[in-house]
C-alpha cells in the first residue's frame, strides 16, 4: 500500500529514536544493572576560524541567496522569519514514523472486517444500535442492494504523502476503494451511491470502535458537504492530538460513466426528491451538477495524487511555498468549512502556475507565495475559469457549461470535477481581496509583511466594518421556498444552507453595491460527531455570519437613486426595493425611482446598511428581523444628562469644531494688535473629536443669578441651584516673531499678559465677544463655549533652556519649565491638528477614541495612561491598520484597540505612530535599530 512501512520497521525506528533496548533472548531480565551517570553536554565555545576562512570570498549560493535576499524579502530578518515559520509548521520526522506505524495498524484492521450478507439500502437492521449511518436519509424510501466486502484496496493521498501537510492539524487522508460487486447500475441515481458510501463507512466503523488502537472514532463532513461523510480515527493515549486519519470510501476504478455526471445532466428525479408517487409527465428534470461533482471527486482521488507527485518532483520550493500559503488561508479563515479554499485547492492552482510557467520549478517557497497571491490578486474565476485539462475532448464540457453550473470554475487535470464547486462567488471574491491587500503588504517597506500576513489572524469581527449574525438558519427553509429554489435544493441533497447562502449574498451585494467594498459570508462548518449519535442536521451549523467592508464616502447614504422613471430599468428597481421605492424630483430636473432611508443623527446614518439588511432579507427571503443579530452599533449608548438623552454627542463636536473654526477666523482678522497673529491651535481634546463628553452649549439663567453692572458680572444667587461648570476649550494663539520681543523670560510673560489683555478688548470691540483676560490666558465666551486663548512666542523654549554655568558660560539644555512650555505650545497643538486632520480622513476616528477611552476609564486605568497617548494608540490603527484595511465603524476600531493592547510585544518592539508620512523607511529602520534602548 502507497505510503505504508512494515510495521515491525517502524516499531524498531521508535526503539532507536526512543534509545530503547530490547534484551536478547536468555539474557537476564531480574537483575538490575546500573545505569552510567548522564555526562553533562560540554559549555559551548566560540569558533576559531583561521583568517583566510574569516575573509573568505562568498560562494555563489551566498551570493544567489544574498541578492534573492535584497530583490525579494527587503530585509534579511523577513527571510530568517520565514525560515524559522517553515521549521515550525513541518512535520518532524520522529512524528512520520509514529504515524506510518499507526497507518500500518490500520491497514491491518481493515483487511480483517468480515462481510455481511445482501440486503436493501433501506434495510439497516443488520447495524447495531450503538452506530448510526452518518448521513441524512431524506426521503428515506431509495432502490438499491448493499453489501459489505472487504475494500480493494487502501491508498494514502493527499497532502502527507506529498509532504506538504503543516501543523498544528495533521490530517492523513486514505482512500478506501469499495469493490464493484456492491454497486449497481444505477447507483448514480437518487443518492444510492452516497448512501452505500455511508453504510460502508458505518461498518468500518463499528469494527475499529472495538479496537484499542484508537482514542476516539468519530464521523464528519468533508469540508462539511452533507454528502460527503468521513471518518476519523486517532490513535490513543498521548498521541491522540498527533495525527487525525480520514477514512474515505471511493467506487471502483472505471465503474461510473464519467458521461453521465456532466454540469448538465441530472441523476436526482424530482418525484423521488418530492415523495410524489407519479412522475408528472413531460417535465424536464433539472440539471444537478454539485451533486454530479460530489461522486466524480471520489473517483479522481488517486489520479490527483498522482498529478501533484509528477509537479512537486525536483521543486523543492513547492512544499516552503504551500505551507506559506496554507498558514495564509488558515489566517483569514479561508481554509475550512463548505466552499472553502482548502489546502488540497491551493495545491492544484500552484501546480496550474507551474503547467503555464508563471511558476518555475527554481523558484523558492517566499516566490511561490508571492507569484500565486498575484494571481488571485489579478484573476478572478467566477468570470473567467481556469483548467488543468491538457487535451480538449470535444466530448468533455466546456469552462461555459460549467460556468453555467457554478459560481466559480477551477478544472481538475480530468476535464471533469470543478474543483471549486462549493464555493460561493462572495467566498472567492473575500480571497481575491485577501491576496490583493497582501501583494500591497509586501511591496510596502514600511509594514512588517511577515507579521502581518502569516502572523496575524483576522477573524470576521475584527475584519470588516458591520457583522451581522442569521441566528436561525431554520430560516433558510422558507426563503428557499420564497425564492423558488427547488432545482437547488435537489441538488445539494437537501441542505437548504447551502442551496440559500449563493442568494442570499448577491442579494445583499446588490443591495450595498455602492456602499460596500466587500460582503462576505462565515463558511458553514459542521462540528463532527460520535458515530452513535445521528449526524448534524443542517441547522446544526449554528449561525451564519455576514461581514460588509464599507465604502467610507458612500457608506452613510440615505439616497439610493434609481433609473428614470420612464426606463424599463425602472421596474425592476421597484420590484428590488418593494414597498421603499418612490419618484422623486431631482434638482437637475429629472424624475428617478429612489429609497430614502430614514436617519437624522450621525450614528443613525451609519446604520443605514443595517436597514437595508433588514429590509431587502423581509422582502426577497422572508427572514423576520428578529432572526437577524446586527452587531452594527456599539456606539449606541447614549450620553445623558438628567433625563435628557443627547446622542452619541458627535453632532456636538461638530458643533464646537465650528464655533472653534469661526473664532480661529476673528483672531486672523483681528484689527490693531501690533503682532499679527499667525497660528491658531487647539489643544482640548473636543478639537480633535477625541472628547469622551464633548462640552455642551450653556446659557446662563438670569434668573439664577444678581447682574453687577458695573463690572459686567452675574453673581449666582444663593437660594437659586448652582450654575453649570462649563469646560474651558484650551487654544494657543501664535504670534509672528520680532526684534521688539525681549530676551528675557519674565518680561516675556509680561508682554503676554500684555497681549491678553489686548485681545480681550479687541473681541469685545470688533467681535461684541464676553472677554475675562487674566495673565496666562484669555477666557473667550462664544456661542455657550469658553475658549481659552493662551499667547505664545516661538523663542520662549530656548530662552528657558539657557543656564548660565559657574564659569559664566552660556549653554543650552532641557528644564522642567522649557518641557512643560514645549508640550503646552508645541506638541500637543500639533497633535491635536494632525489628529484633526485624521478625524476628516476617517469619520469614525474620533468615535473610536471616546470608545478606548471609556473602556480604559472603565478599567480604572485611566490615572496611568493618558489621554494623549490612547489617542496615538488609536490614530495608528488607522494609519498603519496592515493587514486590514482602515476602520469604518467605531466598534471595529475598538475591538482592534483591545486586540492591540492585549497582543502587541510591548517590551521588544516600539509602536511607531508615523502621523503625516513625517518619517521615512531609512528614520523607521533606525528607530527599528535601536529597538533595544527602549522600554515598556
């Protein structure tokens, strides 16, 4: 048998490598004999090399590997990370010869279970109790005779074999070939092979659960198609989590008509799938192409295994390259489940690249990653497929009849199997996305490429923008009747999940398309199960998940603007949107179909998609709203004041933005000063739209106060309530420089006592503003708001720096006083307008903000970090968001803050917050460099 050792070879392999020693036969067995003190392994020392072997030229390997190293990798430390990922994730070979043995074990089980007379398909009481077929028997009526003979023969296939499985889940897949003598002729009809199939495997299975080999025998799913069960053994004790061995039972070699399972013909009747007692007379049956694709996959098996052999022979970068790309699947969770782009997949679009020569067989696993995610990247195959068939056969179908059958279109090297037949358009559209971003990733000299890509998992809640959870996907049975998908439902064995999901996304896709970037599905993956206990139903795959990538300049619409209403386009536009669909006028003049969604509020807008989900899913699916979990709004507790809820308070921030800009603008244009003012920076948190409780208008109750009109004031009342605190709004007014400054640092502060003064009475005068000027600062009161203007000189930081030695020298150095004024006048102005500027690239920053902020207040941690620094945290998630893409929502943002915080390497690594592209790859390299000066 392919693959399998003699076991007594590999018990004596585990003897040596285990250092054990078996006594010859006579020898004395009672006797102790003493064992020899281990020797203690020898101190390392440093390597004397002669000084022609230290200067040495480098050979030409060195020099290949060298300059590989520079055109490819960027740096040498991505290479070594690549290095040390490969030796990590393969198999070692102490743990193959464990397994061969285990492998071998088995092969001797299986030639020793006995036969078991003829009886129907339908007749299973010859199956004891305690072991259930595994699959759904629905209807349950089906012709056909089975027996059980032991199988023809047993083959290892798959990734194992070829050497390209990678930890941690070692999967071993053997092909159990079922004789001829238990098939019929038309057991390709009405599921009779696939239930034979699962009585085969349920007698193997009853048999092997005897033996103590084994830790668990279980049945499952492959890739969670209900018509493909399989079974899974793992051996006992401390090797059970070592290997998982798939059992799959194949038909006899040449038994089946490859003619009959083309994309177009059908092998489920509909009277059989309907329990009708009489076919009606002159129906078409309907094409069933993914059940036909389910029983052509179990005869191409061996021959695959074969294909792959003859690629992966003299290509060494092959077994580095799909290791690479199995870690970068199993990352995005792309690599299990029904549809998914499995290992196997990924094997057979590598050894498609190498039969058109975009791979070469000289080409390492780093250029085997690089080349296959360029064609994902620039490739998409739900328009055109691709095929591994050599020769056109004018009987075989072509790459349109199977484009005409499924989504998306990969042949296999028979002309035959598509071998992406499960997998939806939207599935194959999220990888093409995947490779895209990841090709970006690794042409940037400024992101971590291997981090990012091999090391960082992106679940779907930390991916796309809103999810969005179908909790019943019972549901799924009445939107498959709602839209009329019975053809499909024959033809997926009756698994309603997977005949709705293909629909239901495009639906969803239609409905967002300009709001979307991306809509996106959880792959449904069934959990695998005991052999005596009945197999999962379809429901049992637990909720759907959806995920939409947002369009950030389209995303909150509340139009959708339709054809005109006079076009034929027209109806099908109010047939889409049903009930929503109205004419409306536009400003150019012309008269369109357009939905209006209802939202008044910035949170309300950006909730808009949910709406849409909701809505378009009522109409075209039937799927009640309480079946749908959106998780779309996180933001959504409100802020309160009394009794008075005020929102999210992003219109608020909004508002002191504005009555910021319009002060900014009286300063500018302010007349009479003798300095003309040339910067005006905020420096209060609201500026930037990071404020957890922006500040809120206040007007005075004169009725809570005594008015003193002499001095202009308003004296609370003592028997009134006690008047709000209204936050004052920090602002640094920058004046222009002039030999009139003097040079000394408290007749600096005079003169800006000075300039308080003057503004204070300039606003008054020019603007009516209510001024109370004080020696560091100006209180401004505008539009209910206090802005408290403070006047800087540019040269007073340096001035602070001078210290006079004992020598009557002159120097230059850092005082608490300087820092303190830096920080005041300098760094936090510029943080607050580089941040402002982020707030207007991404609308959702500041959210994200409040959110960390009262998480970490919520953690009482908030003494230790302060605010300035959670905003940094935050505004590099959206400047570095790799291998993301930015945030749309705030609750994304946030749950990547909290990933941040929980699994960044905060001891070893520096986050650098690169704001405005001010550091360049050689400043980011050299910081990078110095990694080591830095502490936590």
């Amino acid at each position: 048998m392919a693959g399998f050792k003699e076991p007594a070879e590999a018990a004596e392999a585990e003897e040596m490598e285990q250092g054990l020693h078996t006594p010859a036969p006579g020898a004395t067995r009672g006797k102790k004999r003493k064992v020899a003190a281990p020797v203690p392994a020898p101190a390392l020392q440093p390597v004397k090399l002669s000084r022609a072997e230290l200067y040495k030229p480098p050979t030409n390997e060195e020099l290949n590997q060298l300059k590989e190293t520079e055109d490819l990798f960027h740096s040498s430390l991505l290479r070594l990370q690549i290095e040390e990922l490969l030796k990590e994730v393969t198999l070692k070979e102490t743990k193959k010869k464990k397994i061969d043995a285990f492998l071998h074990e088995i092969n001797r089980l299986l030639s020793a279970i006995p036969e078991t007379p003829e009886t129907d398909i339908t007749d299973q009481t010859w199956l004891p109790k305690d072991v259930k077929v595994p699959f759904l028997q629905v209807p349950f009526n089906v012709k056909g005779k089975f027996r059980f003979l032991p199988p023809d023969e047993l083959s290892v296939v798959g990734s194992y074999l070829l050497g390209t499985c990678v930890k941690p889940e070692i999967n071993v897949d053997v092909v159990v070939t079922m004789p001829r003598e238990i098939f019929q002729d038309k057991d390709n009809l009405n599921q009779r092979y696939h239930r034979k199939r699962a009585l085969y495997l349920a007698h193997i299975a009853q048999h092997l659960s005897k033996e103590n080999l084994f830790g668990s025998v279980k049945f499952a799913y492959m890739n969670s198609n209900h018509l493909k069960p399989i079974l899974l053994l793992r051996p006992q004790g401390k090797d059970e989590k070592l290997v998982t061995v798939r059992l799959h039972a194949c038909p006899a070699p040449n038994f089946f008509k490859p003619s009959r399972f083309y994309p177009s013909k059908n092998n489920v009747r509909t009277a059989w799938f309907l329990e009708q007692s009489t076919p009606k007379e002159g129906a078409p049956e309907p094409a069933t192409p993914h059940y036909n694709n389910s029983i052509l996959c179990d005869t191409v098996l061996l021959s695959h295994l074969h294909f792959l052999s003859s690629v992966s022979t003299d290509f060494p970068g092959m077994k580095d390259g799909l290791a690479l790309l199995k870690v970068w699947l199993n990352q995005r969770q792309l690599s299990k489940g029904l549809g998914c782009f499995s290992g196997f997949l990924v094997s057979m679009l590598v050894a498609y690249l190498v039969m058109k020569r975009k791979i070469v067989k000289v080409m390492s696993g780093y250029q085997v990653l690089r080349n296959v995610l360029q064609f994902l990247a620039t490739t998409d195959l739900s328009m055109t497929g691709i095929s591994l068939a050599k020769e056109t056969d004018a009987c075989l179908p072509t790459l349109d009849d199977f484009h005409h059958a499924f989504e998306v279109v990969f042949v296999d090297p028979s002309g035959l199997v598509n071998l992406c037949a499960d997998m939806t358009a939207s599935k194959y559209h999220q990888v093409q996305f995947e490779a895209k971003c990841s090709m970006e990733i690794l042409d940037d000299r400024m992101v971590d490429g291997f981090q990012a890509l091999l090391m960082t998992s992106k679940p779907m809640l930390r991916t796309f923008d809103h999810v969005f959870h179908l909790k019943h996907v019972s549901k799924l049975q009445s939107a498959c009747k709602k839209m009329q998908l019975l053809n499909e439902l024959m033809d997926r064995g009756g698994n309603y999940v997977a005949a709705a999901l293909p629909f239901i996304v495009s639906l969803l896709t239609r409905g967002l398309a300009r709001r979307a970037l991306l809509v996106a599905h959880s792959l449904p993956n069934t959990p695998e199960w005991p052999i005596d206990t009945e197999p999962p139903k379809h429901k049992d795959v637990g909720s759907l998940m959806f995920g939409i990538l947002f369009v950030p300049d389209f995303a909150a619409s509340t139009l959708e603007k339709g054809p005109q209403a006079d076009r034929p386009e027209a109806a099908d536009f109010r047939t889409f949107w049903g009930e929503k669909s109205e004419l409306r006028r536009f400003q150019d003049g012309s008269i369109c179909e357009a939905v209006v969604w209802e939202a008044s509020t910035i949170c309300q807008k950006r909730l808009i998609p949910e709406q849409i989900v909701r809505h378009l899913l009522k109409l075209h699916a039937d799927i009640p709203e309480s079946s749908i979990c959106y998780t779309g709004a996180l933001l959504e507790s409100v802020i309160k004041n009394g009794k008075e809820a005020l929102g999210t308070g992003e219109e608020d921030m909004v508002s002191v933005v504005c009555s910021y800009d319009d002060l900014s603008r009286k300063l500018w244009n302010l007349e009479g000063l003798p300095l003309t003012v040339t910067a005006v920076q905020g420096v209060h948190p609201a500026l930037r739209y990071t404020d957890v409780f922006p500040p809120i208008p206040m007007k005075p109750i004169y009725s809570f106060h005594k008015q003193v009109k002499t001095r202009h004031l308003l004296l609370p009342s003592e028997e009134k309530p006690c008047p709000a605190y209204i936050t004052p709004l920090k602002m640094i007014c920058h004046m222009e420089g002039s030999g009139q400054w003097p040079q000394d640092k408290e007749a600096i502060k005079r003169i800006k006592a000075a300039f308080h003064l003057q503004l204070a009475e300039l606003l008054q005068q020019q603007h009516q503003l209510i001024c109370r000027p004080a020696v560091t600062h100006t209180d401004v009161y505008k539009d209910g708001y206090v802005f408290r203007l403070q006047v800087a000189y540019h040269r007073e930081p340096l001035i602070l720096k001078e210290v006079v030695t004992p020598e009557g020298m002159l120097k230059y150095q850092d005082t608490e006083e300087s820092q303190r004024l830096e920080l005041e006048t300098l760094h936090q102005p510029y943080l607050t307008s580089s941040l402002h500027g982020l707030q207007q690239q991404h609308p959702v920053f500041g959210s994200t903000c409040r959110l960390a902020k009262r998480w970490i207040s919520a953690q009482l941690l908030s003494d230790s970090i302060s605010e300035e620094c959670v905003d940094l945290l935050v505004a590099s998630l959206f400047l570095h968001p790799a291998p993301f893409m930015p945030p749309s929502s705030p609750q994304v943002g946030f749950l990547r803050f909290l990933n941040l915080l929980a699994t960044y390497d905060w001891r070893n690594n520096p986050l650098i917050v690169n704001l405005n592209a001010g550091l360049t790859v050689n400043k980011v390299g050299s910081l990078l460099d110095q990694r080591a000066v830095f502490s936590t």
